[in-house]
C-alpha cells in the first residue's frame, strides 16, 4: 500500500516532466486508434463495397465451375430446374436477405464505329438494385424489368465509346450451343462498380435479354445477400449441408474467397500499420526511457538510502516500474478517451478522401472505434510505458549503494 | 553477547593505479547495549568502517561478522535483509523520502518487511512519539526543522527494532544546542531499548554519552578505551565540572 503510494507520489512529484511523458503515451495511443480505427472502416467499406456491388455474400456455381468454367462457360450453368429449387432453399434461411441470378459472358459490344470486349451481366433487375446497392449510377436511368433491351454500361466503357444515353448498340457473343449471335441493346444509364477496371469493360443488361442471346434457360450463378456479413461461415455451411442432403451438385464461394484484391489492400494496409507501430513504439519508448533514467539520477541518493534501509535490487526495480505502470494506465485511458472523442468529430466533420487506387470513387473518413481497437492499443500503450521503464529500473537497481548515499 | 565483528578487515580504493588504503587489517568486536563513538580526521576511514558493518560494502581482506554471520557468504539479496532486520541508519543529511509523511518515512522500512499497513503506521507512530514527534506525523520533510528531520530519521532507524545503529556524522548538519538533544535522545534511547550504537563523529561533546570510544587513524584503530577511563579525561577536556 504505502509502495504503492510511494510510486504515485513519485509520478506527481516532478508534474510536469510527467505530464510531457503522459502526452507521450496518449501520443501513441490516440495515433494507432486513429489510424488502425480508419484501416477499419477502410475495410469494412471496401469489402461491403465488394460485396454489395459485385460478389454478394455468396455465390453458388455448378460442381466444377470454378475449376473448368473458364474454358466451357456454357458446360456449367445452373439450370432452369435447379436454380427454382435452389432459390426456393436459399431464400428459406432467416439469415437471407435476399438471392438473384446472374448470368455472365463475354461479348463484343459495337456502336457500327468501333468494337469493344466487354464482360456481360444478366441480371434481376429488381433484386439486383438491393444487392448492388454500391453500384453508382452516374448518368441516365437504372434498369428495370420492363426495359427489355436497356443496358447499363460501365462508365469507362461509356466514356471510351463516347456514349449518350438512348444510344443503340450491338451485342455479340457466342451462345450456348457455340454459334455466335448478336442483340441490339439499348444504353439507358452509366454505372460505376467503385473499380476502375472492372468499370471500364462491364456492362448489365437484363436476365431474360441476356438468356435469349445465349440461347439458355440457365445461369452462371446465384447471388447471395446476407443481413450481415458476419453470417457468411455459418450459412455457408448451412447451405452446403442442405444441398449434399438433397444432392445438388453446386459449389459455393463466400465473398472473402472472391476478393482477392481486398486481400491484397489489407495485407498491404495491415504492413503500414506495422510499420508506423514500430515508429509511434519508438517514439514513446525514448520519451518514457529518458523521463525515467532523469528520474533515476534526480533520485540517487533516495535510491542508496532505500537500499540502505533494506530495500532489495528488486524493490527499487518494483518502484520504478510502478511509476511507469502509473503513468501508462493513465496515459493509455486518457489516449482512449481522446481517442474516442476525435474519431466521433474526425467522422462527424464528413472529411472526404481522394480516390484511391484502382477505385473510382471518393468516401468520406471514417474511424471506427471499436472495443477490440480501443483495449488492444490502450494495452500496448500501458505495455510500452512498463517497457520503457525496465532499462531505468535495472540501472537503478544496480547502483553501488555508498556511491548511491555520496551523491549529491 | 557480540553483535559485530570485524576480523582482519582492509580496504582499499583505487585512485588512478594507486590502491589508497581506507582501513588497514582491522579487528574489532561490538558488544549489545555498547554506544561507540568513532573518532577520526577527515579521511581516516570512518565511513568506510560503518559502510563495511551495513552491509553496503565489501572489505578486500578479512571478514566482518554480524551475529556471527560471515557478510562475504550472503547473496545481495540477503544483505538487504539482514539490513532491513538488524541494522539501522542514521544520516548526515537525514536521507528521508521528500514526498512522504514523517509517518510514511518511518513506516516505510517496515513496510520493506512487508508488516500490514495498519501495524506498520501503529508502530511507526509509537516510534515518532519515542522521539518526541508525536504532533508532527502527518509534515513532509520540508515542513520539519533539522533537528526534527534527524528525529524522524533516528525514529526510522528504531522502528525495525535493530541490533545495532550506525549513525554517520548524525549530528554535522544541526546547530550545537539541537546536537546534544539529539545525543541525549540517542543515549536515552540506547539505554532504554539497549540497542548497540556507533557512531562517526568529530564533534567532541558525543564523547562524554559514549560508553566507548574508537580512534581511527590512517585506516588503523589506535585507540579502543572504555568510558569509565575516559569519563573524567573528557570531562576535562570538555571543561565540564568534575564531581
């Protein structure tokens, strides 16, 4: 009790050499919330972008589509039958929110000047404008059920044609049974999918349009929303269990095996963050050692008088890492409370970002404070503070004791 | 009974590659209840004979016992108990902890012990009334005049109940008058708790408290007399009436 008191009161001794050290922390502290609270909300708009304007939670293919079906395409499409079935089960599941087929192929769009390679989408218009709620429209009219030959281009491929909208195209491809046909499409709006690349060579047009030029009753897959993208394990595994049940040769993908390029941003962000921990660890580190070891020499004498009066090495290193323990407690909750309070102003302030790599949009910075976030770092701030102190400790621990008593 | 004893102890000090001899094959014994002075110049090696008996530091030859315990066979660790349990410290320039209470400073070795807090401020507070600061527990050190400051030091050497206390120069920092109220709390204290005392000291009034009295020159003791020899030779020499 009275040790402890004896560190506490040592912390306050010197207030304002402890107060510098305590910004220190706090320093630390707020920093990684910051940024590891951005990284965060970086991700999850990234992977809900993903997920809500191209995968969806989940996606079903027929057995062997994901192995062979780049090369036969028209080989592993989900019929008629099954995909009836198949939404039926899927949409039975509470966790669901909705399923939509899509049926994808690749044409050659033309508009009698010149020729485009184009990734195409059949889709349910209605279910898809809730799934792909991150698709932008950027000029003209969405797609609806009744606009049988409209098309939604991406707004790459619409600015690199030099489209307008109401423009009448030409789609090619090669149907089912391998003969080659074409569809007039009509352009009705610009959209954009938030990448790029996918932007610049991707167009929808609606599902029974797209099945007509194909000659094919089927789809290339079933598109799964969840309420959460938390439930994507446990639905996975629900609906593989119920299709070995009824024995339905599909497979399943969840979003996180589709989104190789999420994977590859958070990998990279994650080894950022790393990199600035080493740097704000650095950082507080020095600031702590060199408020310590001054400690240290102010407090010499003390030093030799406690270990004079019995006090052990390991006393004296007790005392000084109590100190810093002290002062790492209230640096990291202060940190996190600060912490808290600039995420909520930086979020409210709407401060938008520029467009990132390979993205075609902007976003606003948001940080997310989430209470893993917050215990981790207020933790790793009391840890650097008791880590720092451990050198100064042993120092002081270790003086010659009449040396220690003659110092003045 | 023989609380410490020194057995052919030297020590040196290196200065630049010159060994300067700080006591040279000392031998002595301490008996319980004795109150030691040690006399000596500047230099002549009393510090480094107090240093030696608390355990701070180590002799290049010979042994000093205490209790019969040889110092050079115990680990650092077990230096620091047998200090906290049998030997107390008074300082020159008292050495208390600025930011703690005289309460809290003279509880704090026992609290190094690890005593329950309650029994440790009991008995700090029965200490600091022994010494006569019973109004004044709850001052920091900056608050204390000197020779109050001494008192807490001196109730803070006595609150572990040691064998024996060694006191450097207790009395170089307070003025005459509150030097011989400190000695006489000393010799009182030593009377009543009949804990052996020794002292460093150059101020000659010390002399007429001391049931002994040590010279140290050179690093060597040349004179060990008791003080009923010397009572009335220091009495002179303090020009004290003779009766």
């Amino acid at each position: 009790m009275l040790r402890l008191k004896l560190a506490l009161l040592n912390v306050l001794r010197n207030g304002r050499r402890s107060f510098i050290t305590l910004l220190a922390i706090q320093f630390g502290v707020i920093s990684l919330i910051l940024m590891g609270g951005f990284f965060t909300s970086m991700y999850e708009g990234m992977r809900e972008n993903v997920i809500r304007s191209q995968l969806g939670h989940i996606q079903i293919y027929q057995a062997g589509f994901n192995q062979f079906g780049s090369q036969q395409p028209e080989d592993y499409l989900i019929d008629a039958e099954t995909l009836h079935k198949v939404t039926k089960l899927v949409e039975s599941l509470e966790q669901v929110e909705l399923v939509t087929p899509r049926l994808n192929f690749t044409g050659l769009l033309t508009d009698g000047n010149r020729s485009l390679a184009v990734v195409v989408e059949g889709i349910n218009p209605d279910k898809e404008s809730l799934l792909s709620s991150a698709v932008k429209l950027t000029a003209g009219e969405d797609l609806f059920e009744e606009d049988t030959d409209g098309a939604l281009i991406g707004d790459g491929l619409f600015k690199s044609l030099n489209l307008s909208i109401g423009a009448s195209l030409t789609l090619m491809a090669t149907t089912a049974d391998g003969s080659f046909d074409a569809r007039d499409v009509t352009a009705i709006g610009a959209i954009s999918t938030g990448t790029r690349e996918v932007d610049n060579r991707f167009m929808r047009m609606n599902l029974q349009h797209a099945q007509a030029l194909m000659y094919t009753e089927g789809v290339t897959r079933l598109v799964v929303l969840l309420n959460d993208t938390k439930q994507t394990d446990e639905v996975m595994a629900l609906l593989s269990q119920a299709f070995k049940k009824q024995g339905l040769a599909l497979e399943l993908r969840s979003w996180s095996d589709l989104a190789d390029y999420y994977h590859e941003v958070v990998n990279l962000f994650d080894g950022i963050f790393f990199v600035v921990q080493i740097i704000v660890l650095a950082i507080v580190l020095l600031g702590i050692v060199n408020t310590m070891v001054m400690a240290v020499m102010e407090r010499t004498q003390e030093i030799g008088t406690i270990r004079a009066i019995g006090g052990t090495r390991s006393e004296v290193m007790g005392l000084f890492i109590s100190e810093a323990f002290i002062l790492g407690l209230i640096g990291s909750l202060l940190g996190v409370i600060f912490a808290i309070l600039l995420a909520q102003g930086i979020t409210a302030a709407g401060i938008m970002m520029p467009t990132p790599p390979g993205s075609s949009q902007t976003y606003p910075i948001r940080i997310f404070t989430e209470a893993d976030l917050l215990w981790q770092n207020g933790l790793f701030g009391l840890l650097i503070a008791v880590v720092s102190s451990i050198y100064p400790a042993v120092k002081a621990s270790r003086m010659v004791i009449t040396k220690a008593l003659r110092f003045a | 009974m023989t609380v410490v004893k020194l057995q052919g102890v030297s020590r040196y000090f290196p200065v630049g590659n010159t060994p300067i001899t700080a006591l040279d094959k000392v031998d002595l014994t301490l008996e319980k209840g004795e109150f030691v002075v040690l006399r000596g110049a500047s230099g002549s090696g009393k510090s480094t004979l107090l240093n030696l008996i608390g355990a701070m530091d180590d002799p290049n030859e010979g042994e000093v016992f205490i209790h019969g315990m040889a110092l050079s066979s115990l680990s650092d660790k077990q230096k620091s108990q047998l200090r906290s349990h049998y030997i107390g410290f008074i300082f020159q320039s008292f050495n208390l902890i600025p930011v703690l209470t005289a309460l809290e400073n003279v509880q704090y070795p026992l609290s190094l012990q690890r005593v329950a807090n309650k029994e440790g401020k009991y008995r700090a507070a029965q200490a600091l009334e022994q010494v006569g600061l019973a109004d004044f527990i709850h001052r920091r050190p900056n608050q204390l005049s000197g020779g109050q400051m001494q008192r807490v030091a001196i109730a803070r050497a006595l609150v572990t109940k040691p064998d024996i206390i060694l006191a450097d120069e207790p009395t170089a920092n307070l003025d005459s008058e509150t030097s011989k109220q400190i000695m006489d709390l000393l010799g009182s204290l030593n009377r009543n708790t009949g804990v052996t005392f020794l002292f460093a000291t150059h101020h000659d009034f010390v002399l007429s408290r001391a049931s002994r009295i040590l010279e140290l020159k050179d690093g060597h003791i040349v004179k060990d007399e008791p003080v009923q020899h010397l009572n009335l030779v220091n009495q002179i020499a303090l020009g004290e009436e003779v009766g």
